[in-house]
C-alpha cells in the first residue's frame, strides 16, 4: 500500500481499495435483492457479482434467497479472527500427526528382511507414456475378457469420442456390458454424447463431480491416470487382482450413488437434479456455485430451489433441507 494512503478494516485484511470501495457502497444497501443492489449501483448483476467475488470468497458478503447481506466491520473482523484462530488450531494438529508420521517413511521404503515373510513379488503393472490413447484402449479392450466400468470426467472434450463409441458399439455387441459415469454439467454441455453412448447399449449415469480418469475391465484390469486427475499421460495400467478389485468396488459403489439418466432418446437428457441441488444446498454452495458445478444458468438454480421449497412447503432453504432429509431424498 503507498505511503500516506488511508487503511481500513478491510485494506488491512488485504483487500484492494477498489474492494473496499465496493464493500462501503454494498453495506448499505444489506438485507436488498440482488437484482435492486445492481440497480440502486447503476451496475450489472453480472458485474456487481464480480466485484463482490472476494468479499463473497472470505464470507463477509454472502447471497441468501437471492439477498445481499453484508457483515458490518466488527462482525467480519470478529469472524475473521476466530476462523484464523480455528485453522491455527487444525495446523499445529496436522503438523503434529505429520511429525508423528516421519519416522513411518523409513519404514515404507524399506524392504522386509530376510525371513520376516516367505515370498515378495512385485505388483503386476506398469506406469506408460506416449502412444494413441484411443488405440490403446480398443486394443486392451479387444484382447480382454468381461464387462467395463468408465468414470469420464471430461473426455467428451477430446477428439476422439467417434472412435471409442465405435469400440464401445463392438464390445457390447460382442454381449459385453458397458457402464459409464459423467459429471451432471455433460447434459448441457454435450447430451449428444450421453445419448450416442446409451444408443449403442451403453448405461449412463452423472454425479455431480467425477474426481479422476478411469476403467476397469472386469476384475482384471484398470487404468487410471498417475497421478489421478484428468491427464492422458504418464497412466498406470494395473492388472494387480487386490488393487483391481478394489477398483471395481469403487466405481460400483459410486454406480450405486449415481442418478440414472432419463429421456436419452429425446432432445435433451434429464437428470433428477432435485437431489443434485439438495446436496449442492446442504453443503452451503451459492447459487453461482451451484450453477457452475451443475451446468446449468444461474437463473435456472433459482428457478428449480424456488420450485423445490414450494414442492417441500419450507419458507427457507434449511427448512428445506431438514424437509428433504425427513422425506429421504437425501
């Protein structure tokens, strides 16, 4: 900060001054709609959003039924303090079990000795670079036996999808099951690539977030990224059978927690996105959160959690959640 300029509360937590200004002009308009506090700074709703992200991201602004509320300085700053204390806390108790886990590394590096077991082998599998990922696949897949699990975060993106649907159209036309899970956002960004898959036999499913690449053939082979992520290469093809299976029990258990998708056939996939919004809800995401981890316009969030508290009778989102969870939906 240049010398002689004024300091606030909010330039001494390291906000821009450009921040601050934005914080004084909102404290007075807290309680207002969103929509009437852009009009009332003669901004859009868009701009004046992206103005707030900072404030929004430290919680001193917050967006609730579609108001602006804003902490007065002595509430952030009290809040402030205390969450600082809290993570101060949970450092040292992290830095504490770190120190206990030091002298573990040695141990973890070490080979047993002489006699302590009977045999060591190594694990089946190997860590691979380079090469036509698409080819790859269909090769691994045609000289393998059993049914195929998919998590596929965001391979839509890449050009290939026409080559593996053709080699997904001759697996289970050779009487092989296909399963496949995507995040939710796939049934705005690209349903035309759910709805090729399920055409050809494929069954789909979306969650709201897929944490890495992978597939699983039968209990006998996997390969997954390395490090997990979204990444083609270096990957680890395992053929382990412990590691496999434990594998498979994954995608099977996230199989389970993933929503069918209904209506493939028709112009636009659907979801249940009653649960998926619950969910995004009772972790406390914004609407603008909500609408870029689903995929779908800001206006639409608020358009369906208006229709799920009516459908729910509550007067607020935590009446709805409490509702939703009496009713089993989550």
């Amino acid at each position: 900060m240049a010398k002689g300029e004024p300091t606030t509360v909010l330039t001494t937590l390291g906000f821009s001054p450009s921040v601050e200004r934005t914080y004084q002009r909102v404290l007075r308009q807290s309680g207002q709609r969103l929509d009437w506090v852009a009009g009332a700074l003669s901004v859009s709703v868009q701009t004046l959003l992206a103005d707030l992200r900072p404030l929004i991201d430290r919680e001193i602004v917050r967006l609730v039924d579609g108001k602006v509320l804003v902490e007065s300085p002595v509430q952030a700053l009290g809040r402030l303090i205390v969450a600082h204390s809290e993570a101060a806390s949970r450092a040292h108790t992290e830095l504490a079990a770190l120190a206990r886990a030091v002298p573990l590394l040695a141990a973890g590096t070490a080979r047993p000795s002489e006699g302590d077991v009977e045999g060591v082998w190594p694990l089946d599998g190997e860590v691979t670079s380079g090469g036509t990922p698409a080819a790859l696949i269909a090769s691994l897949l045609r000289q393998s036996k059993g049914d195929v699990a998919w998590l596929r975060p965001d391979q839509w993106r890449v050009p290939r999808e026409d080559v593996m649907l053709q080699t997904i159209r001759e697996l289970i036309a050779a009487g092989r099951r296909s399963r496949a899970i995507y995040p939710v956002r796939i049934l705005h960004e690209a349903p035309e690539v759910v709805a090729a898959r399920a055409e050809v036999g494929e069954e789909v499913r979306v969650l709201p977030d897929i944490p890495t690449r992978m597939f699983v053939i039968g209990r006998t082979h996997a390969v997954l990224p390395e490090p997990l992520g979204y990444m083609d290469e270096p990957r680890s093809l395992v053929r382990q059978q412990g590691l496999v299976e434990a594998l498979a029990l994954l995608f099977d258990l996230m199989w389970e927690r993933a929503t069918p998708v209904r209506d493939l056939g028709g112009p636009e996939p659907q979801s249940d996105m009653r649960r998926f919004l619950l969910e995004q809800l009772a972790a406390g995401h914004v609407d603008e959160q909500i609408a870029v981890r689903l995929g779908i316009g800001l206006r639409t969030v608020r358009r369906r959690v208006a229709d799920l508290m009516t459908e729910l009778g509550a007067d607020t989102r935590f009446q709805a959640g409490v509702e939703a969870a009496r009713r089993g939906w989550i």
